[in-house]
C-alpha cells in the first residue's frame, strides 16, 4: 500500500509548507498530496484554500495578490508560501507528487500544465480533482500527464452524481486513477475497480482518521487498495513496515515446520 502524505506530513509540520513536505519525504512516504490555487496574475501557489488566513493567520486571498506580493507573505511557520514551480524542482527527483487542482475551473489546470507539461520527471506526477472540467483540460493537452478522479466530498454535479457517478467521471476524463474518501471502499467498489483496471487510492480528511486509524489501515490493506493519502504518513510507513516483518516472520516459521 504506497503511502501518500496528505498537505505534507502535516501532523508534524504545518500543512502545504516546505517543512511538511521535507517531513514527507524523510518518513519514507512515497508520493506528496498538495493544493493549487492562483495567484491573480496566473501562478499556481500551494494552498488547500483560496483564503489564506489558516496558514499564514492573514485575511487575505491568493487571487487577490500577484506573485510578487504572495512571496513577502510568510506562513505561520516562517516560511515563505510555496510555488508549485519551487515545489516540483525541490521534491519531484526525490518523491512522487499528487497536484490537486482546486475548483471547477480550468485556470488552474491551464498553468499547472504548462509548469509540468515538458518536465522530464512528469511521469512521477499526478494531477487530482473532483471535478471533471479541470481534469478534461488535462486529457486534451496533456494526455500523458496521470490523471485522477476524486470522490466522496459531495462536490460533484449532474451526471456525476448516484451509484454511476465514477464509471461516468472516469469515462469523461479518461482516467485509471480514482481516489475515494476511505470509507467509501467496499467489497463491491474493489470488484468494480478492478475489473476495469483501476487503480484505487484512498484518502482520509483532516478530521475522521485520527481515533480509528489503525482500524481504518487494516480495512484498507485487506481490501488490496493501491495506496492510502493519509495524514499519519510517518505512523503508517512504520506500520505498513511491521506488518510485513511480522508476515515474514510467520512465513520462516511455517517453512521451518
């Protein structure tokens, strides 16, 4: 189960930061889950919101400042806000990344391709949204570049909606890549997945993982799930680790008998 740092590690460090993302890989976590917006001249920016008042405590939106504002702006940790541009040179020889674009629009979309269109590390690069627009925009123009398809935060409209909602969404942007909120996975939506050669990440939200999670871990790793964005990528790499010891173990004592 490939191990996905949601926002960078950020139980340890503050999420979206060059701090969290440093913590994501130096846990062993092998692919970084991160946040596009805009800025109002046309630069991706990494943050989960427009607003910007979570990160920085500044009551201020990245569409309403250019590029050269937003890099005076410091996060709450000190840290300048990051750039896509800044993140995918750093961290893409060294770990895998995940661009969520936010929104329904295909801005995004638009500068995220023509940052990552031509980089040689491209294929260790997926681009992630719960809408299809965004995702459409990625087929047509960059039809290398792999795509996935979330699930499971009631964003989605008309035809995405009811039990046809991902074969339809998957269709659209043609992607063999969903993601589903973790406790969407059942039984059937593995069949289902499998048998048109999807493959399935997970993701947990902010808040619902943190009391259960070794409960929600074990449910995953029984359903053959192909990875986890989590928000304990330190806790489970580890755990994901002892299982397999433990396995192995088993096994040398079965052969040993």
């Amino acid at each position: 189960m490939l191990v996905i740092a949601h926002r960078g590690n950020n139980k340890e460090k503050l999420e979206n930061s060059f701090s969290a993302f440093d913590a994501s890989v130096k846990c062993g976590a092998k692919r970084i889950e991160l946040d596009v917006q805009l800025t109002r001249d046309g630069y991706p920016v990494i943050n989960h919101d427009d607003h910007l008042l979570h990160t920085t405590g500044l009551n201020l939106f990245c569409s309403d400042l250019d590029k050269s504002e937003m890099k005076k702006i410091k996060l709450k940790n000190g840290e300048p806000v990051p750039f896509l541009e800044d993140v995918v040179e750093k961290y893409l020889p060294n770990i895998e990344l995940n661009i969520e674009i936010k929104g329904s629009e295909v801005d995004s979309s638009k500068a995220t391709l023509k940052l990552i269109k031509n980089h040689p590390l491209r294929d260790r690069i997926v681009v992630s949204s719960f809408f299809p627009n965004p995702l459409i925009y990625f087929r047509d123009g960059g039809p290398d570049i792999k795509r996935a398809c979330l699930i499971g935060d009631d964003e989605l409209h008309w035809p995405y909606l009811g039990h046809r909602a991902p074969v339809i969404f998957m269709n659209d942007v043609n992607a063999q890549i969903i993601h589903p909120r973790f406790d969407m996975i059942t039984e059937n939506f593995m069949d289902q997945a499998k048998a048109r050669d999807w493959k399935v990440y997970t993701w947990a939200p902010m808040i619902g993982e943190d009391h259960i999670k070794e409960n929600v871990w074990t449910m995953l790793q029984s359903f053959d799930v192909d990875g986890h964005c989590t928000n304990y990528p330190t806790e489970l790499v580890h755990w994901i680790k002892e299982n397999a010891d433990y396995e192995e173990r088993i096994q040398k004592l079965g052969t040993k008998s």
